[in-house]
C-alpha cells in the first residue's frame, strides 16, 4: 500500500487541479486528503479509488515492477 500512497501523493502534486478540486470531485473531505498528504495518516482502499478516478489513474493488483 506504500507504493500506492506515494504514487498517489506524486499524481496529486502534479495534477493541475487544487487539492480543494480533487477532494470535492472525489467526494473526499479536504481534511482527510490534506492529513494524507501531510503523511499524519493513511487513506483507505475506497478513497484511494476515489482519488485515483478523479485523477484518471487505474488501479491494479500488481506491483510497478511487476
């Protein structure tokens, strides 16, 4: 799940959307992203999911490297 949050937090940090916009768009609350983002806490399945879809990434069972 490691892989997953840091790939998340670099698609997040890049995206040209504001944090505000992905939360409202992932129907995530700005408090639960930001405390995400700031590394204070983890995310569940369901909301990186959420996220993920709002920045048009899939996810998968497999790991980057294979």
């Amino acid at each position: 799940m490691a892989d997953l949050a840091e790939t998340l937090k670099r698609a997040i940090n890049k995206s040209e959307m504001s944090r505000y916009e992905i939360a409202h768009k992932a129907d995530v609350s700005e408090a639960v992203l930001s405390r995400f983002l700031s590394g204070e806490r983890g995310i569940t399945l369901e909301t990186a999911g959420k996220i993920a879809k709002v920045l048009k990434l899939q996810l998968t069972g497999r790991s980057p490297t294979g």
